[in-house]
C-alpha cells in the first residue's frame, strides 16, 4: 500500500491541479486547474534529510514541522485524501538537490518521500 501511495503522488508531479491559491515562485497556472512547476525557479531549502525524518518522527504535527521548513511549500491533493507539501532541498548530509514531499492529513505528517 505505501508503494502505490507513493507512487501515486509521484505521477501528480507532471501536470498538478490548481487549488487558486496563490501560487509560489516557480509555479504557473498553464490553463484552468492546471499547473507547471520550474524547479529553476523554486526556492531551495539547505537542511539535513536526516534532521527532516528525525523530526516528523519525534513529532508529526504538520505546523511544527512547516516551522522548520519556513513554508508550506507547494501545496496539491494528494492521494487517499491527503495534501501534499513540496520543497526543492539541497541535502546538507550529502550536499545532493532533492526533492521533499510530505504527505499530510489532519494536519498529520503521514509518510514522507526525500528523493
């Protein structure tokens, strides 16, 4: 079941429904309901991946852990009723670009994916 969860919130990633909100940098609303994220232009948050899976397991609370990430980041539906969270990282435990999406419900961090 975590595969497919992931998987199905990796597959979002090409062409995202809009939420009008206000979109982020590096957001663009193409056409109604749909979106084009230029990672050139999304800001890149310099954190631990290891500080970022320590602290959703010491505490899920999606609020605490969007105050250690600055933003709520890119926001989207997510998959079985969850929204997800997306943030450009450079990974400062192996200085790598990456990629964090937190799967959020009830203002729960329910799993992450740092890739």
């Amino acid at each position: 079941m975590k595969k497919a969860f992931l998987s199905a919130g990796l597959a979002g990633l090409l062409s995202i429904p809009a939420t009008g909100l206000a979109q982020p940098a590096g957001v663009t609303e193409v056409a109604p309901g749909v979106r084009v994220i230029d990672g050139s232009k999304v800001a890149v948050l310099s954190l631990s991946g290891a500080a970022i899976r320590q602290a959703v397991a010491d505490n899920p609370k999606f609020s605490a852990i969007k105050k250690m990430l600055g933003s709520e980041g890119i926001t989207n539906p997510g998959p079985q009723g969850t929204i997800t969270h997306m943030y450009k990282l450079r990974d400062t435990d192996d200085e790598k670009d990456k990629v964090l999406i937190l799967f959020v419900k009830g203002g729960k961090v329910l799993d992450l994916l740092l890739t």
